[in-house]
C-alpha cells in the first residue's frame, strides 16, 4: 500500500490518530518496534481525568476537559466497531489527607477548583469513611470528584488499531523505524529494515523517545523519560468503590478486579525496570491509604517511562520551517486522557481545518525560540 500517513509509535496517542485518520478514508501505515501500547501506554493506571491547579495553563485544562468528554462516545464507538470494552468506567476519585497541615493546602486547592466551574466535594474523615470504608480511619478530609473516569489502557490502544485496521490501516508491530526520508523542507516518507515508505504526512508518536528525531528535523525535541512503577495486587475483599488518591500516590480497582498501586516519578533515562525501592514505597502506600491492602498478594509489577517536556505540556503539531510532518509527543502523565483529543487534534491539522481547541501553547517550535 502507498499510504497518505506514516504514524511512528503504536501507544494510546499513536493509534488514537490512526484512528481518526483511517476513519476520515485516509490510507494510514502505523508502525511499531514493540507492540501496540506496549511502553507507557500498557504501563498507565488509566485515569481519565485533568487535576488542574492554579498553574495548569486553561489550553491545558480546556485539552483535557475536551478529551474526558470525548471518552463516551469513543468507548461506545470502540465497542461497536470492534466487540472491546476498554473498561471505560466511573471511578469517582476521593483525593485523601492523612495529614493536619495538608488539609489547609486541599481546602485552598478546592476554592480554585470552585472558582473555574470544577465539581469538587469536600468530605471530612468520617464522611469519607463512609463513602469508602475500605480507607485509612485515620483520614483527615478528602476531595471528591465524582466525575472521574477510568479505560484500561493496553485494550484502549488495541482497540483503537484494531478499529484503525477495519478501516482499512496497516498496523505493523516489531518494526522499528530508523529514517525520516527528507526531500528540501518536507519529510516524505521513513526508512525502516532497508526499506523505504514514501508518504506525504508522517505523524511521530513515538512517546519518550521523540528525542531522537531532532538531528534529522534540526529543531529541538526536549522530550525525556520519566519512569513510572506500578504494583497489581490480588484481593478477594470487595473492589474499591473510588479511586484513592493522596499526595504520595494512588489505589484504584481496575476493570479485571486488580488493584493497582501507583507511582513513582523517577529520571533515570531509558530504564523501565521496576526497582526495590520504587516497589517497597508503593506496598508501603497501598495498606496506608486502603489498610486492609496489607493482607493482598502482590500479583505483578512494572514501569513505563512517560514522555516528559520541560513546561509538562505536549508537543503537537508541525516542527518549525517543516512540511509533511507532525509531532503528537510529550503527553507526560495525561496521554491516556489526552490520546482522542490528540487524534482529532491530528487530522484538523492534516484538513489544514482550524483546530477545534486551542493549540498554540503546544507548538513544537516554543524550544527553538528559548534556545535562540
Ligand atoms: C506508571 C504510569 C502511570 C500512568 N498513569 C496515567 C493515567 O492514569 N492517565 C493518563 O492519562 N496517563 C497516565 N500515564 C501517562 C501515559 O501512560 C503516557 O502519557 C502515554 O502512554 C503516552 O503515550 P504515547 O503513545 O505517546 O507513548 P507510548 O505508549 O510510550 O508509545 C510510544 C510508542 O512508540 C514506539 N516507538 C518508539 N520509537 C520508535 C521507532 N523508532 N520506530 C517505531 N516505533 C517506535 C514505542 O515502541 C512505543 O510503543 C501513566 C504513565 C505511567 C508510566
């Protein structure tokens, strides 16, 4: 096939725009060197909603709003076309203190939140307890969110290629790209195993490892790996009703009955090991915020490498002076919420149509400038 698109990466950000091109009649060839969502996406606790704090810039914040909204359709969608449930579910979020002076800071946090039209409730301990009685009696407050939402993220990008595929993409896994084929000021096309695709739009949606195409686009890609490690434990007691959140990290019930706990946030270049001490905080943290945790079996335990910026914003869309290509990177802690509104993001940008939000502040060009 002679494709209209490239697409370099198959986690949730890559197959989401596969997606939506391949569903706009464009002919779409996604390729990975692993498998579909096997890096940060398969490692992610696949929550769905944007926390934003007085320094989240509102592009962020309307982004993210955007994208939660977007899941509805999208898993009804997805369910449709392909028989997957990607576990798209409500898992109300309570963000608990175990700390007095803390309370001041969720209080002050929640005001914020009030004041740009957010839903937030404020639970003392009991009441918390009461909404949740697996947790900590010790809680001091929680905030609620009760319109949190939670996919499994592995099947979210499996199902996404999967619909891709139906309509008509080629999705090649185990195949790692090694080239941007460039002619002048367009990339036309990718080399991979000595072999060359020509195609008039490649989409690099490579994750934490976009770095390695700034050589060859002459601009500065500052994306870095951020490793996350994750525990599953194995419980008979009855599921969570809530995600639980604090400031060290996270429980949540997934879709198959699994417990994750969640996460650390580490620099260590491309090591997506999970390490002793990464797991030994985060058996600490389960039995802390959910005590009866403590009796769970530990079923597995992983890291992914998240694509970190140095603002924590993405980059999305055309390197600057080039043509034929787009960066979707850098998603950070939100690709899993942020992959639909990047594919439609995507495909405007392919329309040569207006976006339909806001993208500036996600112009892959803002490096350049602070360098020069
Ligand atoms: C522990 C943890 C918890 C997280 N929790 C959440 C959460 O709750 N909610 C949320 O929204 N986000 C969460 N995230 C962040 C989220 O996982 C990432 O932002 C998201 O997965 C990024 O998706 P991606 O497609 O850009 O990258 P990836 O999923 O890493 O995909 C990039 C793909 O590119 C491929 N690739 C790289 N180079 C090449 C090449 N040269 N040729 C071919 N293929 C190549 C890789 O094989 C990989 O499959 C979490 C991350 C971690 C690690």
């Amino acid at each position: 096939m002679s494709p209209d698109v490239i697409v370099i990466g198959a986690g949730a950000i890559g197959t989401s725009i596969a997606y939506q091109l391949a569903k706009a009649g464009l002919k779409v060839m996604v390729f990975d060197r692993g498998r579909v969502g096997g890096e940060a996406t398969g490692a992610s606790a696949g929550m769905i909603q944007l926390n934003p704090d007085r320094g989240t810039p509102p592009a962020y914040s309307s982004l993210g709003a955007e994208s939660a909204r977007l899941f509805t359709a999208l898993a009804a969608e997805l369910l449709e076309r392909t028989g997957i449930d990607i576990g798209y579910r409500r898992a109300s979020l309570l963000h608990v203190t175990l700390d007095e002076a803390e309370e001041a800071q969720l209080r002050a946090h929640r005001a914020w939140q009030l004041d740009q039209g957010m839903s937030v409730g404020w639970l003392d301990g009991a009441a918390a307890v009461d909404v949740e009685p697996a947790l900590n009696p010790n809680v001091r407050a929680a905030l609620l969110y009760q319109d949190h939402y939670q996919v499994v993220p592995r099947v979210l990008a499996q199902a996404l290629a999967r619909a891709a595929t139906d309509l008509g993409a080629v999705v090649l896994e185990g195949a790692s790209v090694d080239r941007l084929l460039t002619q002048g000021d367009r990339v036309v096309g990718v080399a991979l195993g000595g072999e060359t695709i020509r195609s008039p739009e490649t989409i690099v949606a490579t994750g934490a490892w976009a770095s390695a195409w700034s050589d060859a686009l002459r601009t500065p890609i500052p994306v870095r790996p951020v490793r996350g490690q994750m525990v599953a434990l194995s419980t008979t007691a009855t599921p969570l009703h809530h995600a639980v959140s604090s400031s060290d990290g996270y429980v949540l019930t997934k879709a198959d009955g699994s417990t994750i706990v969640g996460t650390t946030v580490e620099e260590v270049g491309f090591d997506a090991r999970p390490t002793a001490a990464g797991i030994a905080r985060l058996l600490t943290l389960g039995p802390r915020l959910v005590p009866r945790l403590a009796d769970a079996t530990v079923s597995a335990a992983w890291a992914g490498l998240r694509p970190g910026t140095p603002d924590r914003l993405p980059l999305l869309g055309r390197p600057p002076g080039w043509g034929g290509i787009v960066l979707a990177t850098g998603h950070f802690r939100e690709g899993i919420l942020l992959a639909p509104i990047t594919g439609e993001l995507v495909l405007d940008l392919l329309a040569r149509r207006r976006p339909r939000l806001p993208i500036e502040a996600f112009d892959p060009g803002r490096f350049l400038v602070r360098a020069a």
